[in-house]
C-alpha cells in the first residue's frame, strides 16, 4: 500500500502547476498575452486569422474585428494596444456581438478592454467591435491569444499570434522632416501612386529604436537591406513576404550572393502590414543596438541602402525582378531626416552602355561609310603621307577597338566575373570582341594593292566587318533590355530601331549616288574616242566628284542639250 502512495507523491512532485479558465476569466493574461497552461508559445506561424474591416480609423470610430480557424478553437483573448509600444496598456474598448460567446475583460485601466470566451464550446468563428479612444495613438495593433484543443491534446504547445494587423495607409508626408524617405519614381507618393516604392525611417523620442516604413507593387515580397558598399553580400536584409493573403516581416543576413538566412524575429516589434491592390505595405520597429547578434548591424552607422521586390511562393522568395534601388550615397539611419536619391543602373554598367552605343551606333558606322563611299571625294589629298580617307578611317577604328575593348571589361569588374543571367547578351559581346581585335591584325598583315591575295584580303575584312557590325546591333538591343541597365521601355527600343534605320537609308543612298558617279564615268570614258571633230566647239562641262571633265569636242550627234539631259 505505501508503494502507491510513493508513486502518488512522485508523479505530484513531477507535475508542473497550470491554469484552466474554461470561463473565459483571464484577466491574468492580459499583460503578456501569454496562456497559463504551463507551455511555451510555438514559433510557428499562427493557424488562424485575425482581420479588421477597415485599414484607417479616428477617434471614435467602430473597427469589426474578426478571428476564425479552419477547425474549431475553445479560448481566446483580443486586445488593442499602440502598435510602437507592444508592452503598453491596452487602448480603447470592445462592444460584444455575440454575449453568449464572448465577454468583456478589464486589461489595464479600461473596462472592456479585452474580449475572451465564455465557455469551453468549440467555435470557428468570434466577432467583437472596437471603438477607437478619444485620443489614439498613431497606430493600433490586435494582439490575440488563443487556445486550441486539438494542439493541446496532441503536441502539447499552444498559439499565439504575433502582433500584426492592416496598418493605416503609409504615406510620405514629413519626408526629409519628421523622416528619411527613398523613393522610386523620385517624389511619388505611395499613398495615392500604387506603382511607387518607398523605404522611410525615423528614430524615435528616446534614440533607442528606429521605424522603418517599406511600400510598393509586388507580387511576392519587398524587402530592403542594409550594406557596407553597392555591392550585395554580408548585408543585414529586412523582408515582407505575402505569405497566402498574409505579411510575414522577418530579418535576415546575405553572405555573399546566397539566399538570404533567416534570424530571429524578436529584435522587430510594432510589426503591421496591408494588403491592397497588389501593393504590400508594412512597417515595424527595431532597436538601434543589438550588441549578442554579430550579423545584425547597429544603426549607428552610415549604410547603403538597397531597396527590392520580387515574387514568393508559400513564403520563400525567388530572386528579384529588377535590379536593386540603390541609394547614392550612403546614410546614418539615426541621423537627421533627408531626403535619399538612389539609382536601379550602376556606374559601371552606365558606362559601358554609353561607350558601346558611341562607338557601334557612331564611331563605327562613319568609319565604314568614309571607307566605303568617300575614296574618290580625295583621291590625292594626303594627311601624313596617308590618303586623308585612309588617315580617317584607320584612326577611328583604332579608337573604335580601344574603347570596345574599355567597355568590355566594365561589366565584368561590376559583376567580378561572368554574369549568368544575362542571356545571349555576352556571349554575343564576346563575339563582337574577337571580331574587333581580328580586324586590326588583318590590317596590318594586309597584302600590297598589287598583290593576287587583296582580293582575299578585302573580301575577309568586309565580311568580318560586317557580321561584327550586324551582332553589335543584335547586341545593343539586347543590352537595352537588360536588368541592369533598365532604360526606359518601350522609347528605348523604338530610338534604337529609328538610329539603325537611319544608318541603313544613309548607305543606301551613298550606295545609289556612287554607282550613278561610276555610269557617269563609264559613260565619259565611251563618248571620250567619239570627240574628235574639228569643227565641234567647246564648252560642254561635266562635275565629277569635285573634278571636272571637259569635253572639247563632241560627235555632232551629241549636242550639248542631250548631254545634259544624259548627266543630269
């Protein structure tokens, strides 16, 4: 018999105290949120949802607040409190709509103040309105706690949610004098522009937090990062993802160019968020310091901002879709309020874009056409010992080449190697490359003019030549569209399309005009045997070229007016 008792005493001794409330009498929670039935809370996502019926209010104003499971649920607790103070007493006070499910609670000083349950009868569904106080706080948080049968019974842990709710509409009144604001388009408004994206912080009364306010079109995430130069890599990442109709805001760490590692989420607070017209709104606090994490940096210190969006599926994020908003400069986050300018095209990569265009789009096709059509405009005027045409066109493309190669290197020290996903656009550069490094050395090993091999010679350069200048055109268009370079859609390509038309029509018609001046010389060169007439006179003038053939004497048959007519 003493054995059972003993058995009784040890089983007593190993049982930890908890509460019930199947009454719904939990005004013992109302401070931290937090259950007494002896487990800690998960750190997994809430299974259920909380949402308000209106995403601005004013003093006075009736919210709907509304919380439902897919299953049932037997207890909860509600509660309001200033989204920048989560430890503060709770504010305004609820009207039941539903007395036999729920009941009002005194949490702090205000009677009804809290919602919690009456029973332990399963629900699926609660519903409560709360009327905002006279003097609100800026913005109000929903804090529920909840108790679930079925995860009590089987996993022995209990829910609670972390504090979100639809924020009031973020706006960009006060930037660069309550806040710091970057913006893309420069000065837009997200209130009002739902294609803007807009980080904004400020520091708060006490210098110890700071409140960052992130916006803009998305269909899976926006996030911003914290970085120590332009260049992605052991940055400290901040990202909102939509997470089935819901914002998860969480920190992460980048080490390198890898996924974003993910860290923990209690060093943000005042955590809200809204969901509109394809626009993800959040925003949320942080301290200034957090002296135990080594990859989280303090925001004492001057960063670059970089400012992306992407797409995500069931919470995990694929890459970004555009190239980063970068900030020109970078900024102390708990220095004085201004207004940041950024960039989505690096330097770098600006100009290489410039530098190819001048010298495919310029400097190459004048070459070629001074090459090709003004040989016979000088054909004696010389320039250091060099027809004045070839002095021309040998120096600019050897300009031509220098540069090319300039700009091929730009991208690759942007990138410190080959970038993967930019398509077909540098290996048909690299082509272009090779081409414009093989002309030059086929130049100088160029036959003589007497010699039975410049014909091949001339056919090599032309054929080189001109695939290098048709894959540079391919090239340029392709560069256009690329993430990095973003220019302006669709102007880009149809200011593109009009240059290389122009191109195209000019050496068309310098093509047509030297092959009438070549008919006229072959015509000169037919009636030159027939002007041998004594009695013929004299007078009839031809242009050529800036040389004038005249004709002294003429066949009767051809009198000066058919001639002219033929010549015109």
């Amino acid at each position: 018999m003493w054995h059972s008792y003993l058995v009784l005493a040890v089983l007593i001794g190993c049982t930890d105290p908890v509460s019930g409330y199947s009454n719904g009498k939990v005004s013992i929670a109302c401070e931290d949120m937090v259950p007494q039935h002896g487990y800690e809370p998960s750190p997994d996502p809430p299974p259920y949802n909380i949402s308000v019926d209106k995403s601005t209010f004013s003093p006075g104003d009736n919210i709907t607040v509304a919380f439902s499971y897919p299953t049932f649920f037997k207890g909860f607790l509600i509660e309001a409190r200033d989204a920048g103070k989560w430890n503060s007493p709770a504010v305004g006070f609820f009207i039941l709509t539903d007395p036999h499910e729920s009941q009002l609670l005194q949490c702090g000083h205000t009677q009804g103040s809290g919602v919690s349950h009456t029973s332990s009868t399963r629900k699926t569904h609660i519903q409560a309105v709360w009327k905002s106080p006279r003097n609100p706080p800026h913005r109000v948080q929903f804090l529920l706690s909840n108790n679930q049968v079925i995860v009590i019974l089987n996993k022995n842990v209990n829910y609670f949610s972390e504090p979100f709710f639809a924020p009031s509409q973020l706006s960009s009144a006060g930037c660069g004098r309550n806040k710091s604001c970057l913006r893309d388009p420069v000065g837009c408004h997200p209130e009002s522009d739902s294609h803007c994206y807009f980080l904004s912080f400020f520091t708060d009364q006490e210098g110890q937090s700071v409140m960052f306010e992130l916006s803009g079109p998305a269909e899976g995430y926006m996030s911003f990062a914290l970085s120590l130069d332009k260049w992605m890599g052991n940055d400290d990442v901040y990202l909102c993802v939509n997470d089935g109709g819901r914002v998860t805001i969480s920190a992460a760490h980048v080490t390198g160019r890898k996924h974003p590692e993910l860290v923990t989420e209690e060093d943000l607070w005042g955590q809200t968020w809204r969901l509109a017209d394809g626009v993800i709104q959040c925003r949320f606090q942080r301290s200034v310091l957090l002296p135990q994490q080594d990859n989280r940096f303090s925001l004492n210190n001057s960063y670059f901002l970089f400012l992306a969006h992407g797409r995500s599926q069931q919470g995990l994020i694929s890459r970004h879709d555009r190239q980063p908003l970068i900030s020109t400069h970078q900024k102390v986050i708990t220095g004085h309020p201004e207004i940041l300018c950024g960039s989505r095209s690096p330097l770098l990569i600006k100009f290489h874009g410039v530098l190819m265009l001048t010298v495919w789009m310029w400097m190459v096709s004048t070459a070629v056409f001074i090459a090709r059509h003004y040989k016979p405009c000088w054909p004696d005027t010389t320039l250091l010992g060099q027809r004045l045409w070839f002095q021309l066109h040998r120096t600019m493309m050897v300009l031509a080449v220098v540069l090319t190669g300039v700009a091929f290197t730009l991208p690759f020290i942007y990138r410190r190697g080959w970038s993967k996903r930019a398509g077909s656009h540098p290996y048909i550069g690299c082509t272009v490359m090779a081409l414009s490094v093989i002309q030059p050395i086929m130049a100088i090993l160029r036959p003589a003019p007497e010699s039975p091999r410049r014909i091949i010679f001339s056919w090599l350069h032309f054929a080189a030549g001109t695939v290098g200048q048709i894959l540079a055109a391919a090239c340029v268009f392709l560069g256009a569209a690329q993430q990095a370079l973003l220019l302006p859609s669709p102007w880009s390509p149809v200011v593109l399309t009009g240059w290389l038309l122009w191109i195209v029509l000019v050496d068309q018609l310098l093509l047509i005009h030297s092959y009438r001046l070549t008919l006229m010389m072959s015509w000169y060169r037919f009636l030159s045997p027939l002007c041998k007439h004594p009695d013929q006179p004299a007078g009839l003038t031809i242009p050529f070229n800036s040389i004038q053939f005249n004709f002294i004497c003429l066949a009767p048959i051809y009198n000066r007016s058919y001639l002219r007519t033929l010549f015109k």
